[in-house]
C-alpha cells in the first residue's frame, strides 16, 4: 500500500510563548517547533500498516519551523520518501487552507492510495486541514480516527469512537484520507544514533507548488496571554493559619458544613 | 615410581605418557573451541595498565583479597583449597614428569622436596576440612542464591577423591620407605627384612617431613593393614590420583563449574583502573552475525568465568525488592547463551535457540531494566564480573528496537528535545537562582575559577533546586569563585547512557562540550554524583581534560581549611547514605563524613555502609521507569527503615539530587517524617555557619 503522511509543525508549550511586536501574532523566533502530536499518531499509524501489509510510506511536510528535524525523524522510524514543501515566510505559519492546497498538489504526484493526517492540532483545535486536503484531493474523507487495520481488496478498516463508548468499526474503499486521533500503539522511540544514521542517508525530495493562495477573510486584531480574572485569592501565613482559612472557605461555600 | 611396572607389556610410563597425551589434546581442543567461542564477542582492549593488571591479579588470585574479606565460612575455605590447588599443581607436575621420566631418569617428587613436601602434605588435609565446611555452607546453610548444581558437587567429590589418594599414596611411599626398605640402622630391622617381599614403591629418594601421609600410614596399619598392603594401596592410589588429575583436565572445560580455569583470567582482564566507564556502542553499522556479536569478549569471558556463588544476588537492591531481575542468573543465562549459540555457531549450525531472543526473551525486558546500575554485584563478585556493562549492552539493543515504557520514552524524548529528564524548558534550568543575591555568574561570559555543572535534578527538582540556592550561598560565603553555563547546560547523561541511549548520550556530551568549550574555568565542580562519574571518567572521549569535584570535597576543603567555619554546633544523631556513584563508583567516602562531623552532629554508621551501602533505587535511568509489577517494597524505603533501627537518629545525610528526592518520598511512605529529617549536606552546612535564609 502507497501510503502518504501529512506532518505539521506546532508550537512547543513547554518553551515560553512570547507575543511578537505587532500584539497580534506570536513570536515565531522565539518558537520552538516540534511535530504535532496527532500527525506523531499518524505516521505511527502508517509505520504499522506496512509492518503489518507492506508498502511504502512518503511523509509530506511544508518547509516551516524545525521541519528538517521532524523529517530525519521519521526517515529513522521507516519512511521511505520524505518531500518537503518549499515555503518562504519564516514569520508566519501556513494558513490550513493553504497548507491543504500546497499539500494537496505534492500528495497527487505520490499517488497515494491512502493519506493519513492527524485530526486536528493544538493551534488549529477545528480539524480542518485533512477534511480540506481530501476536497483539493476529491477524495472521501474520515476524521478522529482511532486505529486503522488493513482491509480486503484495496480497503482499510478504521475503527472510530463515538460518546457514550461506542465504537464503530468501519470499511474503507480506498483511495481516501483518514484524520487520525490516535494509532493503535503509542508513537515509537526512535534512538538517536538511528536519527543520526538518517540524517546522513536521507535525501529529501523539494517540491515547488504553485497553490493559490486565496486571502483570508479573517484579521487577527489582538493576541495576549489571559489575564488573571481577580478572583483568586492566596492563602499565606503559617501551615496552621492557612490550614484554618481554608476551611473557614470551605465552610462559607458550603462545601463542608 | 608407580610407573616403573608392566600393563599388557607395556610401560607404565609410556601408559601415563599416552593417557597424558590424549587428555590434554582434548583439554587443549575444548579449550580452543571455547577460545574462539570468545573472539565472536566485540573487541575491547584490556592489555592496558599492564603493572595494575599484574598487581590486580596478585591481589585478588594469588592472594585471594576479595574472599579473605567477604562472607564468613568460605572466607578461609576458598584460599585454602585455592592454595592447596596452587601447590598440588606443583605435586602432580612432578608426578607426570617424573612418572614418565622414571625408567630412565629420577625426577625429585614432591614428598621428596623439604618444606615444599611438608606444606603439599598438610595442604590436603587442609583442603579437606575446606571441602567439607565449604559443603556444609552450600548444602546445609545454603545462603540464598548459591547454586547446589550436579556440577559443582562432581567437582568437590573430584578434589576430595584427589586429596585422598594423595594421602594414601604418601603413605604408601612411607610404607615402602621405612617399614620394607629402612636400612638395619634405622632401626625397623624386622621390616627391614620383609624389604625382599615388598614391592618397591619409590626407591629412589627419600620422603621428607610428611605428617599427614605418615599419619595415614599408621592409621591403615592400626586398621589391620599389612605394610605390603599399605605399599601396594600406596602404589594403587598414586594410579588412582592420576585417572582423576585426567579426569579432571578433560571434564572441567566441559563443566559448569569451569571458573576453575576461567576465573583467573576473568580478575587479569577486569574493568581497570576507573569503575563503571561503559564500553562505546558499536557504531560499525553492522548488525553482528550472532548474539554473542553483541557483547564483548570479556563480556562472554563472565559467563565462563562465573563461579554461580549468587554474591551479587545477595547484594543486589533489585532483588532485594523483588525484582524479576537477577544478575547471578543474567550471568548464567549469558553462560548458557556462550556456550550453546557459541559452540553450534563453531559446527557452523544455526543456533538452537527456539527461535528465542536471548536479550527480552530469555532474559525478560522487566529484568534488564530493573537495574539501578548501583555496581554492588560488579564490586562483590569475586571473578570481577562486570554485570552492569552486561545489562546496559542488552539495554542498547532494546532501546535501538524501540523497547522502552511509555514513561521512559517520555523521559528520553525530553532529553532528546530540551536537554533534560524533566520535560521542561532549558530557559527555566537557573530558576531557582533568580532572586540569588549578586546573581550567578556566566561563565561564558566571564572567568571563574570553578564551574558549576548543575545535572537536570539539581536544577529542576523542587527540593533539589531549594538545596542547589543553599549550596550556592555557602559557596559564596566561601568566598568560592564560582560560575555556570546559564546558557548550554544540558544533562551530563550518564544516565541516559545507563539506559542505553548511546547516541542520545553523544549528541548532549557534544552539545555540552560545545557549551564548555566557550567557558573559562579551572575545575568543574557538581553536587551529583551521576554527572560527577561521567563529566570525570566519561567526557575524556570527548575532550574534556579539566579536573572534576564533587561538593562534598569542596566542602570539606573549606571548612578544613577555614574558608567556612561552623557558627554553632547542630544537635542530633546523623547516618550519610553513600551515593552509589560517589562512593562505590568513586570511592569518595571520608570528605562528606567529615563535613558532617564538622556541624557537631553525631555521626553513626548504618550496617550497610562504605563500599557496602544501599542504592535508593533511582539510579541507571530507573527513576525515570514505570515501577516493576511485584515490588515488594523499593529500596529507598528499605533502607530509610534500616536507619529508623539505629537508636535515637535524627538526620539521614544525603549527597545527590536524586537521594534527596528518592529519601524524602520513602520517609513519607514509612510514616517517619516528623522523626528523621532527610537533609542534603550542603543544607547542613548552611545551617551549621548560621547564614540565615537569604
Ligand atoms: S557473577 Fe560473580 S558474584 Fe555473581 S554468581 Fe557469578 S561469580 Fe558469583
Ligand atoms: S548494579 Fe545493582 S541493581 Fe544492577 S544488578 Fe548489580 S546489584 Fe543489582
């Protein structure tokens, strides 16, 4: 199976994020990037679908933030091809729906019979990168993905979640792409020296697009860290006092009587 | 001799010469076979230090240094039937030579030789009693993990059987000597005349001063033995001592119990002269042809060389805890793995194995990672076997098929990402000297006399990093030129490298030495144990030439020399807990004791101290673990109960980062916080030189 995996680059929470000079953007210089979790789910997805059936697996990434990176590491982990995206603007990440154009026409050169993308990242919580790909591709489209198995002739099986615990089990006709939530094993570790190994084997593949950009109708006018509402109140003082403040607290809200 | 007899119209001597032959041609092409067996295991060059290694091997074989001192019973057994075995080479090398040289040439025997003669006979009776108190504690007392294998009793049989005949072949020379043949003025005339009827025995020399073979002598004689029958027992058992020299030659490098041969050469080519320096992983890229590929030689030499007497079990805190791990049997299933994959591999067979992976399959995962890499097992075992550059080399395999726990996982990624364990941000590793008064100095900015290496504990965690702001104040008041790499530090790695991460451990040591490449400094100084090992013994490969410190004796130094001087006398009854890394690996022991000593506490040793001391169990990566299923109870705990059994102790010193944390939890989890204060030393200082919290 011919599979293509879509990896994006997302803030890293655990560095400072810091507001750039204008107030309403962030401070990309200041960023560290690393993969976004459920495109991490997807690759691994992809990795045990050829372990399981064979195939071959292209990872496509638009060339922004600390891609190369992400790249070698997935070349350790079994990636067969790696094409990287061009992109200029080092400021500013792609827009999803730009992204899903540039993606879109580097994907239909691989002729993948299935595209993987994860469901949704933390700076683009609406999921809809993998929904507008599979438009731009016209192919069918199937999100928050748990799981995917190979299937009879020319299928996958996909297993969903849906609340209340149920889970659904569905057939799926390929070509198409899936929006992953989660693989069905954890992402793998890959050991530096095999990183290493691949940052000296790995070529990666650098193709142009020539996507249309189309403008988009939404400014953003203010960025800023939340501000603290006011309500919380520190308790300081001995262990004893603060102990006794607590549960007079409690007691006022009657949480205890 | 013996030899000077007839069989089937042969000689005896050609006899003993052609038994002599065959048997050692199959001692000497078992043995090649074993050899070669070695050479499938990686190189590593242990020829260097030739004078250490020489003085090594006097101490601990010759000598025996490492059994005189370790548990009793065998702590006399051992050298004694060890020497004897040293002198009885001597005896029964005359007696081949001799033996074969008899028809034509006499050769001196060794009951012959004055003194030499003497010590070779009361060195069997010696051997004996060895034999039989050392059956007495495996068989009876049997300590935990001591093997009663089929092997090892056949061997012990084997030596008494050799001791015996000996005795009995002395006193057949006696016999022959003074009752058949005394001279009529020696006395013994009614013998003497009997020396026609008596088969000559020796004949040639004369026995020297040989208490035991004579004594034998006259006990077989008060049996109702005649002297002929003594001579002709004599001459039987001189036959029978050589059929089991032979059987032995041939048996022992088929036998489990081939340390005989082995473990000599084990303590030569031991890890000297730094402990616990991993060997570098194979970075050829090639996938070796058989498992035994992926250790070393002196690696696969352990399994020969291990004698099964379960020291290292008995010291190991993982099994003390429950653990599926066990290094004695990690050691044995090496054996097993050496000697079946290797010698089917030499008839060019495809190993037997089931299809079984020995690294994660006969070995469990659980088992290879539950060890602390605490070093009390290598620092025991009397063969030097070095079992944690074993476990950390099937780690390595594991960690490059990706075998690791989610936890763990999380760890190394972080490492990988932000340069250390805690997943947290390199901006944040100097937080807890924001509000330092006067700051901390960069030493890439400016020189300092000693650099401050931090480690990822001592920066990040709570209680740790509230110690490090402590020691940094001392250190000021010290009048200590001190900076640190505000920008750079990552992890030292010695633990990602005691997980297996070789390439993980490279990437930060480059990245660290790329940091102290652009600092000026004189010495290097950290208050954890796990980067003092591996910034003093690990980082030469990568350049790095400065002296290392660890605090303790920076500390020491000041307040020996007077650069801190106690304000007041602290109150209370202190134990310190020897960090594995500090002390066993380091042998740093005396420095802290002394710092404590200067506070006024009063200081008391718990039973497992020194070289002995207890890991907390957070060492080699396992704090980093997911918790083994079936832990009976975890080694901090253990050992925070073992200093509660010491009457009256307030204080439990510690001098790492980790204990601080591993301590405080245990303490926590016995219910004894209020009664034993879990303090770093460096706080203990601060509190003895009256600084008030600044
Ligand atoms: S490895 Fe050493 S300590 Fe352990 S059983 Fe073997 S000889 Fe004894
Ligand atoms: S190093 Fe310590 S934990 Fe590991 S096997 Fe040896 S004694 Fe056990």
């Amino acid at each position: 199976m011919n599979i293509a995996v879509v990896v994006r680059q997302v803030p890293d929470l655990v560095e400072p994020l810091e507001i750039d000079a204008s107030g309403a953007a962030l401070d990309v210089d200041e960023v560290e990037f690393l993969i976004n979790e459920t495109d991490d789910h997807a690759l691994e997805q992809a990795l045990l679908l050829k372990e399981s059936g064979g195939g071959s697996i292209t990872v496509v990434a638009i060339d922004f933030g600390q891609v190369d990176d992400v790249l070698y590491t997935a070349a350790a982990k079994g990636a067969d091809r790696i094409v990287k995206i061009p992109y200029d603007d080092d400021d500013r990440p792609p827009r999803p729906a730009e992204a899903a154009a540039m993606i879109a026409e580097a994907v239909k050169d691989i002729d993948a019979e299935l595209v993987l993308v994860g469901s949704s990242a933390h700076d683009e919580l609406e999921g809809v990168l993998a929904p507008l790909l599979a438009l731009k591709l016209e192919l069918p489209y199937l999100g928050v993905i748990r799981g995917v198995k190979p299937g009879e002739g020319g299928s996958v099986t996909a297993f969903k979640e849906f609340p209340g615990a149920a889970m659904a089990q569905m057939n799926v006709k390929l070509p198409a792409v899936l929006g992953i939530l989660a693989a069905d094993q954890p992402p793998r570790y890959v050991p530096v020296s095999r990183i290493r190994a691949a940052m000296k084997s790995t070529e990666f593949e650098e193709k142009e697009t020539a996507a249309a950009v189309p403008e988009p109708n939404v400014t953003v006018l203010r960025m800023h860290h939340p501000e603290p509402s006011g309500r919380a109140e520190m308790l300081t003082g001995s262990e004893d006092e603060v102990a006794a403040r607590l549960a007079e607290i409690l007691k006022e809200k009657g949480v205890v009587q | 001799m013996p030899t000077e007899v007839t069989i089937l119209g042969i000689s005896g001597a050609v006899w003993l010469l052609l038994l002599l032959a065959i048997c050692s041609a199959v001692f000497a092409w078992r043995m090649s076979a074993l050899l070669r067996v070695l050479a499938m295991g990686r190189r590593e060059n242990r020829l260097d230090h030739p004078v250490l290694r020489a003085w090594t091997f006097l101490k601990e074989v010759i000598c025996q240094s490492r059994m005189l001192t370790g548990e009793s019973i065998i702590n006399w057994a051992h050298p004694a039937i060890f020497w004897g075995f040293c002198f009885f080479v001597i005896a029964s090398a005359l007696m081949f030579v001799g033996g074969i040289a008899a028809p034509w040439l006499w050769i001196p025997q060794v009951e012959e030789i004055p003194v030499l003669g003497t010590l070779v006979d009361l060195f069997a009776v010696i051997v004996l009693v060895g034999l039989i108190a050392s059956s007495i504690r495996r068989y009876i007392l049997t300590p935990p993990g001591l093997q009663r294998t089929m092997d090892a009793t056949i061997v012990v049989l084997l030596i008494a059987a050799l001791m015996v005949s000996f005795l009995l072949a002395e006193a057949g020379g006696y016999a022959d000597e003074v009752w058949c043949h005394a001279p009529a003025s020696v006395g013994m005339s009614e013998n003497a005349e009997k020396s026609e009827s008596c088969p000559r025995e020796r004949g040639h020399g004369t026995q020297t001063f040989l208490p035991a073979g004579t004594a034998t002598a006259y006990v077989m004689l008060a049996a109702g033995v005649s002297p002929e029958g003594v001579v002709n027992v004599g001459v039987t058992a001189w036959w029978v001592h050589v059929a089991i020299l032979l059987t032995f030659l041939v048996y022992l490098p088929f036998s489990k119990h081939m340390h005989l041969i082995w473990a000599p050469f084990a303590v030569f080519f031991a890890e000297l002269p730094a402990k616990g320096t991993l060997p570098a992983a194979d970075d050829s890229g090639k996938e070796p042809s058989t498992q035994l590929g992926l250790f070393t030689w002196r690696m696969l030499l352990s399994g020969y060389a291990c004698a099964e007497c379960g020291r290292c079990e008995r010291v190991c805190p993982a099994v003390e805890s429950g653990s599926k791990l066990s290094p004695r049997e990690i050691l044995h299933d090496l054996k097993s793995l050496v000697l079946k994959d290797g010698i089917a591999t030499l008839k060019g067979r495809k190993p037997d194995d089931d299809g079984r992976e020995f690294i994660g399959g006969t070995v469990p995962a659980e088992a290879i990672w539950a060890c602390t890499s605490c070093y009390a097992c290598v620092d025991i075992c009397p063969v030097r076997n070095e079992h944690v550059p074993i476990i950390v080399q099937m780690r390595r395999k594991l960690v490059d098929e990706g075998k690791v726990d989610a936890k763990l996982q999380e760890t190394l990624m972080s490492l990988q990402r932000y340069g250390n364990s805690q997943g947290k941000s390199a901006r944040k590793r100097f937080d807890w000297a924001k509000d330092l008064p006067g700051g901390l100095k960069d030493a890439t900015k400016e020189p300092v006399d000693m650099l401050w290496f931090l480690g990822d504990y001592a920066a990040y965690h709570p209680s740790s990093a509230r110690v490090s702001r402590l020691v940094a104040l001392v250190f000021n008041q010290a009048g200590i030129d001190f900076g640190v790499l505000a920008k750079g530090e990552k992890s030292a790695g010695n633990d990602v490298r005691r997980i297996g991460e070789e390439g993980l451990f490279e990437m930060l040591a480059e990245q660290n030495m790329k940091a102290l490449g652009k600092a000026d400094f004189q010495r290097i100084v950290t208050t954890d144990p796990h980067t003092y090992h591996t910034l003093k013994h690990e980082y030469s490969r990568f350049g790095l030439e400065t002296p290392v410190v660890h605090y303790s004796e920076v500390l020491d130094e000041c307040l020996r020399t007077g650069k801190l001087s106690p304000k007041r006398s602290l109150e209370g009854k202190a134990v310190y807990h020897d960090p594995c890394y500090l002390g066993r690996y380091n042998g740093i022991y005396d420095p802290p004791r002394r710092v404590i000593d200067a506070t006024g506490l009063e200081r008391v040793e718990m039973p497992r101290n020194r070289e002995n001391s207890f890991c907390c169990g957070a060492g080699g990566g396992k704090i980093w673990m997911e918790e083994e299923e079936g832990i009976s109870e975890r080694p901090a705990v253990s050992r925070i109960r073992e200093a509660l059994q010491i009457d009256g102790v307030t204080h439990f010193v510690v001098s790492c980062p980790k204990d601080l944390g591993m301590f405080e939890d245990a303490v926590k989890t016995v219910g004894a916080e209020d009664r034993l204060r879990i303090i770093d030393l460096g706080e203990l200082v601060y509190e003895a030189i009256g600084m008030e919290e600044v």
